[in-house]
C-alpha cells in the first residue's frame, strides 16, 4: 500500500488490482480468517457487542477500518447465529465532490447499501476551533452519528477503530494527559438515551487491516479535512513512531500496553476516578 498526500486528503493507494465482490468476501474468510475474523468474532463474544434483537448503525468513514468493519458485519450477519438488523451510515461533513465519489464508489463495489446524509461539520469546525480542530470534529462527528443512528433506530452505534488505536490512546493518556485511560469496546452513550458504542474490530491489528485493503484493491479515504492534514506530525503519530521504536528492542510491546489496563492493581496506584468521584490512596489507607 502507496500512501501520498492529496488536496485535503492523504490517500492510501493499493499496490494490487481491484479484486471482485465475491474475491474480498471470501479473503476475508479465507486468507484474513486468522489476523481479522477470528479476532472480530472473539472481540464481539468477549465484550458481548452483538446482542439477539440489536439494531446496529455501522459508521463509515471511508476509510480502511470502517469499510472492513462494514464487511464484517455483512459476514456475522450472513454466517451468524444471532438476529440482528444493520443500517450503514456515512456522514458527509464536508467533502470535497471527489471525496464523496470516491467513498461511493467503494461502497458500491464493496456491496456495502450506505446511507449518506450531510453534517456540515467542517464548515462549523473551521469557524469555531481552526487551529485545533480535531477534538471538536471527532465530537461534532460522533453526536451526529448517534442522531442518525437513532432516529433509524438503532440501539448501538458501531464503529472501527482497531487494537492499535486502543494501545496508541492509552499511551497518549499516560504520557501526554497524565492519566490512566484506555478506549473501551463498548460504552454506554451520555447524551443518548438507550445507544451503546461498540467497537468490534477491538483485537484487530491495523497491519492486517492494511493487508485485506491492499489485497482487495480497494483505494480507501485516510483524511478529508485540510486543516488535520496540515498538522500530520500531531501527538498521535508520534505516539505510533515511539511504540515503533520500542518494537525494535521489545516485540511483546504492544501486547503489554494492551493487557496493562485490564491488570491495574488497585492496591498500587496513588488516586483513582469512579462516576465522577476522584479518590486519593490516602483517603482509604486506613480502612483495612
């Protein structure tokens, strides 16, 4: 996979030929049973993320995360044993026309039925938060999503970041906002009465979801906005440079940042956050 920066977006070009419908269904069954399937269907037992009776929104950016995750759920909903109904939403925030021909264009071949509706967020974005507008995009983006999804009526709001977004945001957390924080695989939406966000790509590396675009010839979106294209070297890339580094030295990196939040000993921290309530270790040192 060829990755160069275009007018407003940085694209990611496949190294091989557009395969068929019908060859992209069955690689990601075949060939990506191991590193994408398996894992996509363990994720989705695991954390509990489909249930009997669910209607799920799958977001779709464009990009290669979200149109395999779209592809998944094709399958699980094709070869699965559970009852659930699908809607597959794209929000167009701002697109420049050729970006949105190119995200049709891929849903199409893909055999993915997306339902597109307009957001205007990079309009709003660009007025309010110019210089730092990705928080507020991602935001912006999400509240939109979860309207939509619910007034289709859905119960969750599927979306696709992948096992190396979960590392890379618990890394930003400890060295950048000085807290303990991971990217959960499913949380209960605030401003959305009975919406859950799920995320079943959870144990999916990115390298394999690299791979499975690369194989089907598919030329996904990676970034529409200007602004965010601008500013390429931000925190998260160096975040993906220094684990890169950390590789060379500890292969097994990755994995241990991964479990490490599921293995906090509370017995050896210095403060902790519960619905809202910050504790100090001293508060509770002598009560046992």
């Amino acid at each position: 996979m060829v990755s160069i920066a275009g007018k407003g977006c940085e694209r990611l070009i496949p190294t091989e030929e557009k395969k068929s419908l019908e060859e992209i269904e069955r690689s990601l069954v075949k060939t990506y049973r191991k590193h994408i399937w398996t894992k996509f269907v363990k994720a989705i037992k695991d954390y509990n993320l489909v249930e009997e009776g669910d209607k799920i929104a799958v977001a779709i950016s464009g990009g290669k995360d979200s149109l395999l995750l779209a592809k998944c759920f094709q399958e699980l909903k094709k070869h699965g044993q559970m009852n659930f109904e699908l809607e597959f939403i794209a929000m167009d925030p701002g697109y420049h026309p050729q970006i949105k021909d190119l995200l049709i264009e891929n849903c199409n071949h893909l055999g993915i039925p997306v339902h597109i509706y307009e957001g205007k967020v990079f309009e709003v974005v660009d007025k309010m938060a110019r210089d730092y507008p990705c928080y507020l995009c991602a935001r912006m983006r999400r509240g939109s999503l979860y309207n939509k999804a619910q007034e289709l009526g859905c119960n969750k709001l599927a979306l696709g970041h992948h096992y190396n977004d979960v590392i890379e945001t618990t890394l930003l957390n400890v060295l950048y906002g000085g807290n303990f924080k991971t990217m959960l695989p499913k949380l209960k939406a605030a401003n959305f009465e009975n919406m859950e966000l799920i995320r079943p790509l959870y144990y999916v590396e990115e390298e394999y979801i690299k791979r499975f675009t690369n194989n089907a010839g598919i030329w996904p979106l990676n970034c529409a906005c200007m602004v965010a294209a601008e500013k390429i070297g931000n925190k998260r890339y160096e975040i993906k440079e220094l684990i890169k580094e950390l590789k060379k030295n500890f292969d097994g990196v990755e994995k241990s940042i991964f479990k490490s939040a599921e293995n906090v000993s509370m017995d050896s921290i210095l403060g902790w956050e519960k619905n809202g309530v910050k504790t100090k270790y001293l508060e509770v040192y002598d009560e046992e």
